[in-house]
C-alpha cells in the first residue's frame, strides 16, 4: 500500500516524493528500482475492475461477524484460507446455503484480498451477467457476446453470484456451461454462492442438479469445495433490532 506520508499535494495531482511521478525511484545499492507507489496505483484499478457491488464494496474478513462453532465461522475460515494460499491452490469454493447467511459478504471479501495482491478478480451476479449476454445480440446494442465474456474468461479469480437463480432453460443452461467449462478448461479458480444445495430439505425444494443440470454439477464438483452455511438471515436479525 501507499505511504500517504510520501505524497504531496499539487494544485491537481498528489506526487509520490520518492520517484517524483517518474515510476521508478533510485535505491542506493539495488540502482533504479519500480516505485512503491506504482502497486498502490494497480491495486486501486485492479479493485474498480473487481466490479464489486456498492452494497458489497466495504465487506472483509474482519467485518463478518459469526459465532464461534458455526457453519459461517467454518466458512469464514476456508475463505481465509483461500486468499490467504491463492495462488497455491486448485480448487474455488461453492457457498451454498439460505438467503442472508453471508455468502457474497465472503465470496467479496476473497476478491478484495487477491485483488491487494495484484491478482485480476471480477464478481459478476449470474442473471445480470446473462441479461448482459442477451442484450449483446440486439443489432442496436454497443457491446457484443465476447466483450461482455472477455473480463470473465480472463480473470485469474472469478466470483459468480446467485448460480441457479435463474429459471434454467436451455439457452441459460448452455451458457452457463460455456463460461464455466471455459474456466475449468483454462484452470482458473472461481468461487460461487447459490441458495440451492444438493439434496432437498423439504419436499417441494429444487436441489441445485435441477437448476444447473447434470454435467455442470460434475464440473463443480472437481473445480471447488462445498462449504454449507446453514445460519439465520441477518437481514432479519436487523430488522429485529431495528423495530
């Protein structure tokens, strides 16, 4: 991170004192050396890249609030873990479990850490990115197919968002077939979250097979480690305190 002691003000720029805004400053024994400031500089532009969520963009490790002994704490725990190891690591995660329980709040949190660490991450919530695929093929629209899908083949770490969410048709089943087998062909980590789970709790619940299909749930299976939250909605538990 930068020094904030370095920089001065200009009358528009601040200017890092050590290598005057060159990127390069003079070390006495190594000779020119790249600046501090110019990985302070990409980890601000690899964090806007992330495309994390106005309503995510302060989540963390620190601000995840879990009892001790629970299923989020074990999720907590494999995320950090996760972020703590990346690159060393050949599988992503799958959080799966009910609404609230702070699935994207982890999943944010690991892209935030990679993403100080120079690592390209991208969130994308799946029925938007799908909605952004569709809107692709209207003649009149300025993005196409491949510069909607570029930033989610090419980041080293890929956060999707609400997998199953979307009513599984065809097309939907298709495409999400194409990013991800793309991704598990490019052996590229990518963690999930989705409010399905493999086997049903209640008569008339969808398991996650059913809205994915079979060939991607084998997928998955090789390309993360399932981690189950099973706790209360804290939507409500502020809603309570609220009231």
């Amino acid at each position: 991170m930068i020094d904030e002691g370095k920089l001065r003000k200009t009358e528009d720029t601040e200017v890092c004192k050590d290598c005057f805004g060159t990127g390069t400053k003079v070390d006495p024994v190594k000779g020119a050396t790249p600046c501090p400031c110019l990985r302070g500089d990409r980890a601000r532009k690899l964090i806007v890249a992330a495309r994390i969520p106005r309503r995510y963009e302060k989540c963390s490790f620190a601000n995840f609030n879990c009892e001790p002994g629970t299923s989020e704490e074990n999720a907590l725990l494999q995320a950090h873990q996760l972020a703590r190891e990346y690159p060393a690591v050949d599988r992503g995660l799958i959080f799966m479990g009910p609404a609230g329980v702070g699935k994207t709040h982890l999943a944010v949190s690991i892209i935030r850490d990679l993403t100080e660490k120079g690592f390209a991450s991208v969130f994308c919530e799946f029925g938007s990115l799908l909605k952004q695929i569709q809107d692709s093929y209207n003649p009149v629209s300025k993005s196409s197919e491949l510069k909607v899908l570029a930033p989610v083949f090419q980041a080293d770490v890929l956060v999707l968002d609400e997998l199953g969410a979307t009513v599984p048709t065809d097309w939907v089943r298709d495409t999400m077939y194409q990013i991800i087998n793309r991704r598990y062909n490019d052996n590229k980590l990518t963690i999930f979250t989705t409010n399905y789970f493999d086997k049903p709790r209640s008569e008339k619940e969808q398991v996650l097979e059913d809205r994915i299909g079979t060939r991607l749930r084998s997928r998955l299976y090789e390309m993360c480690a399932k981690v189950v939250m099973d706790g209360e909605d804290y939507r409500k538990r502020l809603d309570v305190r609220r009231r």
